[in-house]
C-alpha cells in the first residue's frame, strides 16, 4: 500500500512527527467501507512501522509483538499527524497519531532482536 502523501515533518534523534495528508482518493480509502471509508488500524501499525524505518535507519523492522489502542475511527480529508519515538537500546517504537490535536491511535511496537 502506497504511503501517504508527507506534508511536513519535524523532530529531532530518536524522535520525529510527519504531518499526513489523507484525501478522499487515497488507495488507503478504496473498498474500506463503502459508503463509510475508513483508514484500517492494520495500515496504521504498517504506516507506523515504514515510517520508523525510514527515519530512524533501522536494519530491519520485524515486530516480534506489539500494543495498540484505537480512540476513534480516521476518515478521508483529515489532517493527520504521526508522532514516532524509538528507543534503540529496548528495541521499541511507540506511535501516536492525532487529528485536530486528539489522539486518534497510539501504540508500542518491539521489534524482533537479532543476534
């Protein structure tokens, strides 16, 4: 699935937010659910994850597990933002997104240790 579009990112080691845009036509939306489409909670661990990867250089990007909690549902056209925090020596990501400064979705991610 393709990424969302990034509007603006900001942040510092070990920390960064990415401000998304979400239109209507985002493949994200298609067939999820008709006549109500809604951005799916699996698609924001996986956003979660490709974003860590990227930023924070990580070797690989295996969850060994991970918590999540779900607030309320995302539709199309919001102004969404993704806060990730990684913790190198725990191997943890934790996310948060928000829309009009309520969060929306957060989470922990521990990533598979390899020897």
């Amino acid at each position: 699935m393709k990424l969302p579009q990034i509007q603006n990112r900001r942040g510092e080691a070990g920390e960064i937010v990415v401000d998304l845009a979400l239109p209507m036509s985002h493949a994200c939306f298609l067939g999820h659910f008709p006549g109500r489409p809604v951005l799916a909670g699996v698609l924001q661990v996986d956003w979660a994850m490709r974003f860590a990867a990227e930023y924070f250089a990580l070797d690989q990007t295996v969850a060994q597990d991970f918590q999540v909690k779900f607030r309320r549902v995302v539709g199309p056209d919001e102004d969404l933002s993704l806060a990730l925090r990684f913790d190198r020596q725990r191997g943890t990501v934790t996310f948060e997104y928000r829309s009009a400064g309520e969060i929306v979705s957060s989470g922990k991610i521990r990533l598979e240790q390899h020897s």
